[in-house]
C-alpha cells in the first residue's frame, strides 16, 4: 500500500497535480472499456517519460510458443498473451512548432484527471508553459461508446493562455505497437494495408499465428470556439501508421478543438474482406452523433448500468468509491453480451497473466452478474464452459484420463488450455470444482433446474469422472488421495492432499451423483439422450461413490483444523505479523522456493472450502481455522481479502471484516501489492461486491428462500445494494438502526431476515 | 529398447544395409568430437529423408530467453541452447548431373557404416544405382583430429560402376542452419562475411547475443585413381553459403576422390578480427599433412588414449563393445585440455538439455578422468568449480542466501545458472552436495591434499553455508528439515525431506567442519587467508554444526527403510513389473503429474546416497533398501543403471548386475529409453566405466590403499582394466579363475584383495 493519490470522491476517480512517477498507476487505474475493447489511460499527446501503452481488444491474444528449454507431456503449445492493438487515441500537439510533452514542458500545472463513473468518461485538465514560454490550457475527455462497442470519441481542447499560436494537431493511428511482456524485440501484427478515404484512416492488421483480422480507424472534426472550422488536412503515411496534421493559428484564449473518433472493427465480428468498409459505417454514423450526442448515450447506458448494480454507502467516502470503482470495472470488461468473452483477469488494462477465462469467473463472477443482469448472463456464463466441455476432455485425455473425464483449462482463450506452468496447468486442479460448483450456485439462486437436464449433467459428469481418475489409493492409510496438486494458495505447488481440493472433488461427485438420480427422476428424455452419449454404468458410478466416500482429509488433532495440505504443519510457522516487512509482499521479494517453503498463504484456501460449503461446518469450526490461518495468509492474491471479509463478518468481527473490505474494494486505488502499474484486478471486484452483499448484508439462499444477515460496519451511516432474484427485484437498505427492503414490480416475496421470515411487498 | 541393428564387434560400431527409419539414430551413434567440436553423422551429400544435422562447437551456445508467460523471482535470465554451428562437411555430388540422394536412388547395396573406434574415424560405403541407371561405389571416411583439434578431414570416393559418368563434386561450408529445439523460425547465427582466397573458403559468423564469433572454412584437393589431379573451381556464394563445383569425367571402374579438410576456428582461442587468418594457417597446415597423413596421426592420438582407458572384456563381445563405446565417446567429448569447457550431457551428439555442466561431471565422470588420465585433468575439473564461486554465491544470493552461502548451477556454461524450471533451478540443490562430494573423492583418490587448503575449503564453507541457510526447523518435529526440493529423482519435485539430499546436506557441513579443523593445523597461512576473506566466527559454525546433528530422516519402521520423501508411502506401491509395458517409457508415455504422483524412480536415490557413503551403511541395510527401491525404478535416466550395477554386484547378485551393466553400456547402442535419435547419453558412460571398475573389479580407495574385490559375470572368460592410482598404473585382470595385477614404473604398492594386503610389484 503506497498510494493515497486518488482523491476520495463518491461517484469519480479524481488525481490532481502531475506526477511522473504516478503515470503508469494511474494508465491502468483510469483505463476505460466498453466489454468489446478498452484502453490504458495513456495521453493523447506524445509522451516521454514512462508509459505502458495499451490498448486491447476482447478475443484478440498471441499464441506464444512455451517450448522454452525443458518440455512435458501434455503441456500445452501456447501461453496466450494479451495483445497491445494498435493505438487509435494518439493525437500529436504542436504549438508553435514545439512538441508538446508534459514530460519536457517548463511547467505543468492544475493537472486533473477524472474518470466519471457514473457517465462512463474520462477527463484530463491541465495547463503548461512549454519551452518556447507559450501557456496553453489543455481539456481532454474521452470514452468508449457503450451505444456503438466498436467507437471511442476524444475531444481535445487547447486554449493558449498567454498570446496567439500556432497550433497543430496530428491525429494518427499506429500499429507498429508492441508488447510490454515481449521477450527480445518481438513482433505480434502483419500490417496488410494502410490507407485513406476522403477524412477517414484506416489500417488493416492481423495478428501473427492466430491470424485474427482487424481494422483500426480514426476520422477527426475540427473547433474554433466551438464552431466547427475546414482544416486543410496533410496525410502523411509510413508502412504502419497514418496521420492527418491539421494546422492552424489561434488568438490568445480562443479554443481549437479536435473531435476524434476512432476504434476497431475484427473479423469475430465480420467478413474480414468488408472490414474496411464496417470501419467507414461504423465512423460514418460515430461522426454524424457527433461527440457531444455520443456522450449524452454514454451517460444514459451507464444510467442504465448503475440502476441496477450501484450500491451505495453512507459516511464513508472512501469505501463508496471503492465499491463503486469495482463495479465500474467489471461493467467496463464484460457486459454478457458476446457469448465468446469472458472476465479477463486484468480485463483491458494490462497485459498480465494471458489468457481471458479463470476460475475467477466462476468462484466470483457469477453471483455479481448473476444478481445485477439479467440472469441470462450467468447461463450464458456457464454455457461458455459446456461449449468448451469437448475440449476440456481433449485436455484430460491429453493427460492421460479417459472414458469422458473433463480437466477445464486454467486459462483459456478458447477452451485449450494456454498457461504453460506444469503445477497450474496439470496441477491446480481445483478449477474443475469451481465450474461444478457454479451450475448448483445458478441452479440455487436463479431456481432453474432446465441447465442441468440440458446441458450442464454433461459437464457434471465429466468432472466427477476427472475426480475418480484423478484419486489414488493409498494402502499406507485406506484412504483415497488426491496427491500432487496445487491449491487455491498457489504459495504451495505439488503438494498432497490439500483439503479444499479434496473437499470440492468429493461435493463434486456427490453433486453429479445426486443430479444423475434427479434427471433420471424428472428429466427422462434427457436422462436416455445423456446416458447414450457418454455411457455411464453403475459399476462406474459406484465407483465414483467409494472415491467420495472414503476420501482423505489431512487433520490435525493438536491443532484441532484441517491441514491446509499433508505437510503444513512440518514448516517453519512464523506468523506474518512476525514477518519483518521488509519481506514484504513475498513475490516481489523472494524466489520461488522460499516462498514454497515458508507457511505463507497467498489466498483463502481451507478457508475458501469454508466460503463455499459453510453449511458443513459449524460457526465454531469456522472461527478455529479462520485463527489458525489467517495469521500466515499474505492476501497477495487479490482474491482473498474479500473472502476474508466475508468469514470475519459472519464471526462477527466487524473491525476486521471492514479492514479486509477495504483492502478488497482498494486494492488497485490504494495498490496494496504494489503492482497496480501492471493492470487492474478486475475479477476479485466482483469479490468485493459478494463483501457487501453476501458478507455485511449476510444476503444467502436457503431452500429457495433469500435470506440475509445483515451488519453494518460501525464508521457507516448506512449501505444499501440491489438483487435481482429470480426476476424480483429488491432493494436492500441497512442503517445504524435497522434494515428496509423494498420490492420492485408486483408480487411480495418472502425472506429470511436473520433467520425469521419476513413478507416484503412492492410497496414496502 | 527397439534396435539391435548395430553389429556386435570388439573395436567398431558397425551398421550394415540402408534403412531409411534408421538414419537419425545413427547419426547420433555414428557421431565423432575431438573435445573440441564434433558433429552428428550427417552424410556428406544431399538427403532428403528425415535427418538431424548437428554439427557442434564446444563453448558455443545461445541464450534462450526463458520468460514466456509467468516469472517467478529468481529465474534466469536464459536456458542455454547447444547451437547448431555452420555445416563444413557437405559435399553435393552429381552424376551426369543428376544429384546423389540415398532417398531417391533406385537401389542402395551394400551399405556398411563403421565407426572405427580404435582408430578415431567414421566410414560409409555403399553402392548406388541412381535414377539414370548410372551405378556408382562409394566409399567415405572422415575424422575430426585429435592433432590439430580446429580441423576435421573427409575422404569421399566415387567409382562409376557401369559405365562412364561425369561426376561433379560441390563441397560447400553452409551458416543458413538452424536448430532441431527451435521455436517458430528463429534464427541464432548471423552471418558477417563470406569469402575466398584461393581455394579455401570461408564464413564468418556471430551467434546472436552471445557474440561468439566463428569462422567455418574448407579447402578440397581432387584425385583421379589416387592421383591428384588440378580441376577447375567454379565458385559460387550466397548470403550464407560458399561452393565449389569441381566437374570431371570419369571412365567406368576409373575412381574420383575428393579430400576436403574443414572446420572451425573461434575467438575463445583466438582474436576475432583474426579467425580468417588463423584458419588459413590451419587449412595449410591440414592440407600440407594431407588426408593420409592426418589419419596416421589420429590413430597415434587414439593409440595413446586406449592404452590408458581400454577395458577388455573376453567372452562377450557386444559387452566389449559397449564398454568402448562409452570410453571412446567421453574422450570424444572431453580430453581435459580445455579448462573452460566441460562434459555436455550430450557431448557433441544432440542438442536437448542445453548447457555443458551438470552435477554428471562431479558424481560419475570425474573418477573415470581421474583414473584414466593424469590427476591433473581431475583436479582441472574441481578448478573449474573453483572459478565459478564468485557466480554460484551470486545465484545463491538471488535465491536470498547470505553471507557468501553457494549454490552452484545446475546447468551452466559459465558459471550462470542457465536451467529454467524452478523445480529443478531452484529445488535440485542436492548438486551442491556432490560439488563437495567431488573435493573429498579427489583427495581419497590422488592424497593430494593441497587443493584443500587452496581453493576447495572455499567452496565447502560456502556450500556448508547454504545448507545451513536452506534447512528449517520443524518444531511440531523437533528437527531440522530441508523442505521443498527435487531429488535425484527428477521425477518426485518440490517434495521434503528427500533422504539423499538431507544427508549429503548433513555430510556437507560435517566435512566443511573438518576440513577447517585440518586447515587450520596443518595450513595456518591459508586458514588466516581463508577466515579472513569469508569471515567465519565459531557462532556461525555452531549453527552448521546444529543443523547436522539435528537433522531429520524420514523412516519407515513398517518397511525399515529410510523413506525417500515424507510422502512416499502415500502413493499407489505398484512395481514396475505390475505396470503395463505400454505404459513405458513413462517420460514419453505420462504426463507430468501423473509421473510426479507415480512411485516410479528415474534414477537411484536413495542409493544413490548409499553408493556414495556406503560405509556409513551394512550390506543388511543395503539390500533392504535395494529390494524396496529398485522395484519402483525405471532407470530412465541414464545415470541410473550404473549405480545399480555396483549395487548389485556388491550385493553379489552377478546375473541382476551383468543385466545393469548391459543397459548402461548398451543404453544408446540399444536404445533402452526409445530417444537415441536426438543424442547420446555422454555423462553416464563414466557411469559404465564404474559399473566395471567400481562393481565388477569392486575397486575402492580405503585409508590410502586401493582395494579390490573381483567378481566377474558367469558369461565372460576374462576382463581387464587400468588404474592410474597415485601416479601408479595397475593393471587388472580377472578371470574366472583369479586376479592378476600387474604394474607399472618401478615402486610396488600394497593393495587390499578381498579385504587381504597384498603387495603388487612392477613384474607381476
């Protein structure tokens, strides 16, 4: 935690005053998207000093080879790195002939950035003496269109403050781009054509291997007061890159403005011979809205957003900002609209981690979307996974399982497995339970049983299959095992017997077991239609029952808790607090071993079984392992203050619960793992909203009934947060004094409110 | 194990008849060095079948940047990648201008390949009908000198059989190569200059990054009917390739040879503005000697060798074979002439594994140099530990060791740890041990103590330094632990407690101790020296001292036996036997995780630490640990035959030894593990010579005296070998009748037999 630039505001991010040092924290913490593409919060005008450029469009990676030295079977042929797309928003300033550069200008002063979450928009204000002594006032706002997902619009103000000038614009689009991450001086893009008609740029790219097609456009409108003015334009080209320089003199405190608009149309989209001519329908209509009509569309979609998925706090400003930043983001990733995306785990803001499709989604993206969309959102979510379920079994049966079984990728672009370390990809093989886990989640919250009949009994099988196969027998104990995994503390690699790996892989075969018994009960046809298809026996089937059945989990009787894994308690347990903070975080300070050696816990791990299956303990249980492990956890991973959060507030420890909410709902504002130069989190956000709603608001379904707890932390006035429940809408306000829910629509329902029934009716 | 094509001979690999499927794997066995470069054994004229080219030079590598994907605090920066070097040896033929192929002629007869192994050369010969009906007699040797070891030579005839031909010959020298490992299309080499004075031609050529600089020549003298005869060259080069066409006509049954010498010359040993010069100087030297004259020279340099290293074995011919096999391919690899090289895991024969230095040269080739050559070559090889500390404790320090603790690489070319997996990197620290290990082999072999007190007490205090770093006290045990590492089992990782590295770990620091004492008796001005440039205080040598007493064994009271790892017992005990033989060889057959959670041994392990400190253990646990362990043992790895070889010989189990000391003599001959197309297994023929010297002969140095225990395998009628003990070189025989020794020089010396003095004296 090392910054507390960011000016606490309720519905803005707000940094004012320039600082080099902060411009990368800042490109990524202002980075804006639209679901469909998003961008780092580079500047428009050129820049000097340190920058990670980056602009990203949804679907679009690398296949980077992984065939480094060393080689394992089954490891996969590629890592897919997160693509820099050519740049769109560059516009080049000259005033007078002199660059403008905030890095090099004599004075910068009444810098202010503002991202507006409650508008979708980015600004930045400023104003600069450049070297040759002209002063200019300088106001830039942005935004990708929610209306039109293939535009972005800038507008870009400059005011000379001190004497008339000559100023020139040079909009331009750049695809001789590359990669933060590349190794030596790798090349991503094949240029295919640069070219112009009439205002409109547009450059035709493919990326290298994976040949996915693009086109990236600009077309500009030129201001004087505001009045829109004919600039001559000069076009200039090279073999990657198109500008337009629009030159022109301005009276002292006159304003010359410059509309840009500009984006990408791909080929996942359409014909990738007619993407030029998509580009000039897609500007042609950009152009004819015009900035300002876009803006007032952006406003009103994002209204449209925040109606349904604000949550707001009362007397803390800070944890109101943070919320509503998480919130923010994850609309700006993914909106459930394009059945092909997923929640990536940096969403467009960084490059980090590869890949768009984790776990992730499934432990923590499904309940936000599922309870502040449509609840479509999440079937389309899980439809995502069945569609990949094929390859899923290629991935298994590449591993050496059979007969079915399915091992889901750790990271996926399109259902193949693309993360190339062996004790992730073949190891952390947990992920399987969180995609079973999600199909009981949506069937409990949304009360749809027609998934699993349809399709997700398939994928249930598959994985109770993976399970079976996966367990070995260990004669030394009569027990099955589940030995070298890796767990959600990815802090231990190839370890045995962690318990939330065992935990999940016996719920897992239970669960199918149990839905095979109720297909066959209700759904018939689907039940004859599943069981030709992948041909279970019951010899099989009691088969996977003796797995669950006799599964081992590591315990220990002088600690009374579950180990975390076989040989946790063979460390050398130095609590963190003990830890000397210089080490601190661990992954930036120590190598692998060390870190592998030592007790620390990068994420909630028994503790995440805990979250999940908390109906199989008891609070006292609870309570016991949550003070036996909290004490090495590290919260390096940006997944575990929320789940923290959750626990702490269900003990009742509500100092701590809102401590671990901060940390969550901050974590980039505040870059407590000081890395948030990198990227966002953008999936563990959706943690934080489940701190809220699942941990103050103690929100759970039981038996098909709502049921909530709530807690308020004592420095708040009150909270209040929306749920979509099976197609009801009600409104949840909590006080110092009490709670109100309020009912949307016509018909009451009933709740449980700290374990009492209560009737809400629309009208409260 | 699928071939046993090689026809069994006491002095030569020999392959008889063309088979197109078997190309690759002889051109790993077919392959010669000098120590200096070697190459595969490509044919000298085009062939368009599935082939390896790899033509290497030693010291020559490239730096592979191993950040793909993930990182992980601590990595190097590069895996070393063994290049493929410029090709000298091409010869394109024509015949009536249509080109010489052996996969397109319309017959081959009477192919023979030989590796002359007494001599020091490769043949191949063989006759051809080509498409145009034309018959023609070839007939090819070629060397790489020992004599002048930047210069290879060939001798290539033709004899047209049925009919006139004109016979064109292209000799060329070719930098446009690439690598058999690479990704995509990467290229490593870049080509700065071809040229020609003369007859001799010429490529200058720089690795990428690591800026070797290279010049690969030729010169060619033609012979009709063994007379050299003047034909014209008709000169032609590209960007990255040189010729010369010499055409002649022939007249049937008439010969044409061509003698073309080559090679390289690179500025480790020269200057780089000066590498056309000194080749030229080379060339004329090699061309003035001529083709004969060189081979006599090359069967001298043989000659020599052999009388030192030879192993007869009388009565089984393809054990004879095997044994000279190894010998001759480790003098290929490394004559210890060159103090910054070493001996490569695949010599000059293949490019996998990458690097030049792994723990090999420490546990199985330094005894084989040190008794076959002058001791100096042994201690040559501890020196080159020595010059690398500075490194290994900087590599330490990246790992967050202190305090000058080392762990040297566990690959490397020069010091730089150049291996990128962490498990192997970071956690297959027992390498350190046998660095030590190696100090202390030296010493009880030659008695030469001065190295200790020179150079070697460093390197054990940083190593002891590291173990104490690496180990941590478990208190739920009491004890002190070394958690997360990889044993020689490569095919365990990141496991505790694993029993061989724990107690070389032990033996490391209680030798380091030791010698402190020793040095600073007998050697005070090197003991002040020492403590004063390491600082060590009698505090930090108690901490040593703790570790070792308290270390912690893993032990199973069921089995009786010390158990590998904390985990081993928890795994599915089903023997090798019981495994379906489909299943093997598991590194081809498994995946990854399902190796790591197998049972199965790669390589000896725990008896590994038993080889190497078998005093410390009776014959009773030996075989105890021999039967739990060697059932799970797959012998993968090409290190671990030999060592069960010696085990069982020990254990007097001579059929189940003989088996051993067939598969380490016969691993590539044979191929045992289905890989030799992609190069030998170089480090464990030392191995091989162990399994003789060390298993059969039962040789041992015990409180100064060489002591022997012969045994012999029922099928052999006599074997013999040399021992160049202390300046002393002893001559075994054993028959199944009795031992003869027989000695050299003057002085008798007094061996042990059987536990029995006797006194050996220069006339048997």
């Amino acid at each position: 935690m090392n910054q507390d630039y960011i000016i606490p505001n309720e519905w803005s991010i707000i940094e004012e005053g320039f600082n080099s040092e902060k411009v990368k924290s800042s490109e990524s913490l202002f980075s804006i998207g639209n679901g469909a593409m998003g961008q780092r919060a580079n500047f428009e005008e050129n820049y000097s000093g340190e920058t990670f450029q980056g602009s990203y469009i949804g679907g679009v990676y690398y296949p980077d080879k992984t065939r480094v030295g060393w080689w394992k079977n089954g490891y996969p042929e590629y890592f897919a790195k997160v693509l820099n797309a050519p740049n769109w928003i560059g516009i080049n300033v000259l005033i007078n002939e002199e660059k403008l550069d905030l890095n090099t200008c004599k004075e910068v002063s009444k810098f202010k950035r503002e991202l507006n979450m409650q508008e979708g928009w980015l600004s930045r204000d400023f104003e600069a003496v450049l070297q040759n002594g002209i002063k200019i006032k300088v106001a830039a706002k942005r935004f990708l269109s929610l209306e039109l997902d293939e535009i972005g619009a800038i507008s870009y103000t400059i005011t000379p403050l001190n004497s008339d000038a000559k100023i020139t614009y040079i909009p331009y689009i750049d695809a001789g781009i590359t990669n933060e991450d590349t190794n030596w001086d790798d090349q991503f893009w094949d240029v295919l054509k640069v070219s112009q008609n009439n205002q409109q740029s547009y450059i035709e790219a493919r990326t290298m291997k994976t040949h996915f097609y693009t086109c990236t456009f600009m077309e500009s409108r030129l201001f004087v007061d505001n009045k829109e003015v004919e600039v001559p334009c000069k076009s200039e080209q090279t073999s990657n890159l198109i500008s337009c320089t629009y030159q022109q003199e301005i009276k002292e405190n006159e304003t010359f403005t410059i509309h840009k608009f500009g984006g990408y149309v791909v080929d996942r989209n359409h014909d990738k011979d007619a993407l030029v001519s998509v580009a000039k329908v897609a500007l042609d209509k950009a152009v004819s809205f015009g900035f300002d009509v876009l803006l007032e569309k952006q406003k009103e979609s994002w209204a449209q957003i925040w109606s349904m998925s604000d949550i707001t706090i009362e007397g803390d400003v800070k944890a109101q900002q943070g919320i509503r930043f998480n919130i923010f983001q994850l609309n700006q990733t993914y909106l459930g609209t394009d059945a092909s995306l997923n929640i990536g785990p940096k969403g467009f803001t960084g490059e980090k981690y590869g890949g768009s499709t984790y776990w992730d989604t499934e432990a923590y993206c499904i309940p936000f979307y599922m309870a502040t969309k449509d609840q479509a959102v999440a079937r389309t979510l899980l439809e995502y996974r069945y569609n990949h379920l094929d390859k899923a079994i290629e991935n298994a049966a590449k591993l050496g399982f059979t007969n079915g079984a399915a091992l889901y990728p750790m990271v996926t672009m399109n259902g193949e497995e693309c993360h190339n370390e062996w004790e992730i990809t073949f190891e952390e093989i947990h992920r399987n339970g969180a995609i079973a886990f999600a199909i009981y989640n949506y069937h409990r919250f949304t009360d749809d049983y027609s998934y699993i009949p349809e399709k997700g009994l398939e994928v249930l099988i598959a994985i109770a299959r993976f399970w079976q196969q996966r367990a070995t027998f260990s004669s030394d104990k009569n027990k099955f095992m589940i030995l070298g995994v890796t767990g959600p503390n990815e802090y231990e690699n190839n370890i045995n017997n962690n318990f939330y790996t065992n935990y999940i892989a016996k719920w897992c075969i239970n669960y199918a077991l149990e839905n095979i018994e109720v297909v066959k009960t209700d759904h018939i046809s689907d039940y004859i239609r599943i069981k030709e298809k992948v041909n279970f026996s019951d010899e099989e089937l009691a088969k996977w029952k003796s797995v669950a059945d006799d599964m081992y989990f590591p315990y220990s009787e002088k600690h009374n808790v579950y180990l975390q894994q076989d040989g946790f308690l063979d460390k050398e347990l130095i609590t963190v607090a003990d830890l000397d903070k210089s080490q601190r975080p661990i992954n930036q300070k120590w190598s692998w071993d060390r870190i592998l050696r030592s007790p620390y816990i990068k994420q909630a791990d028994t503790l995440q079984g805990f979250y999940m299956f908390e109906d199989d303990f008891s609070t006292e249980e609870l309570e016991r392992h949550f003070d036996f492990y909290e004490p090495y956890t590290v919260h390096e991973s940006s997944l575990s203050p929320c789940v923290h959060s959750i626990q702490a507030a269900k003990l009742d420890r509500m100092d701590q619960a809102y401590t671990f909410y901060l940390r969550t709902s901050r974590l980039d504002l505040d870059d407590y793992n000081h890395e948030v130069e990198e990227g966002l989190h953008i999936t563990s956000m959706a943690g934080t909203w489940m701190s809220i709603v699942e941990g103050f608001g103690g929100m759970r379904v039981q038996n098909n009934t709502l049921s909530f707890a709530p807690k308020i932390p004592k420095g708040w006035k009150a909270y209040s947060f929306k749920v979509n429940f099976r197609h009801q809408v009600i409104t949840v306000n909590v006080s110092q004094t009490g709670t109100e829910f309020t009912l949307e629509g016509k018909e009451s329902i009933d709740i449980l409110v700290d374990g009492e029934q209560v009737t809400v009716s629309p009208s409260k």
